[in-house]
C-alpha cells in the first residue's frame, strides 16, 4: 500500500513536471506574417471593469486620445 501510494505521487509528479516544461517550450516563431496595412484611423479598444468607480472613470479620460 505505502510503495504504490508513493509510485502513484512519483507519477503524478513527473506528469506535472512534464507538463509545465512543455508549456514553456516554443514551437514556432509566432505571430503574423502579414505586413500590416493602412493603420491610419485605426481604433484600439480597452476594457475598463465599471464605470461607477471615480478611478476608472479618471483613467478612461486620461487614455482617451
């Protein structure tokens, strides 16, 4: 019982230790290869939690350009 309990946590271990080094792993150069365009009148948007708060209602002023 105590050896297969310690097999199993030996396991699931390395089934985690696998897992993250393979998410940090990169397997491609990413992003986009197309050129980007016309840019000009482009829009960003950004999501701000509420409106009801005096911060957020200062800092979507101060961002508006």
């Amino acid at each position: 019982m105590r050896t297969r309990r310690a097999a199993l946590t030996a396991i699931a271990g390395a089934a985690s230790l696998a897992l993250t080094l393979s998410a940090c792993g990169q397997s491609g150069e990413g992003g986009s290869k197309e050129e980007g365009g016309d840019t000009k009148g482009a829009t960003i948007g950004i999501a701000m939690p509420t409106k009801s708060s005096e911060r957020w209602i200062a800092d979507g002023k101060n961002v508006v350009a």
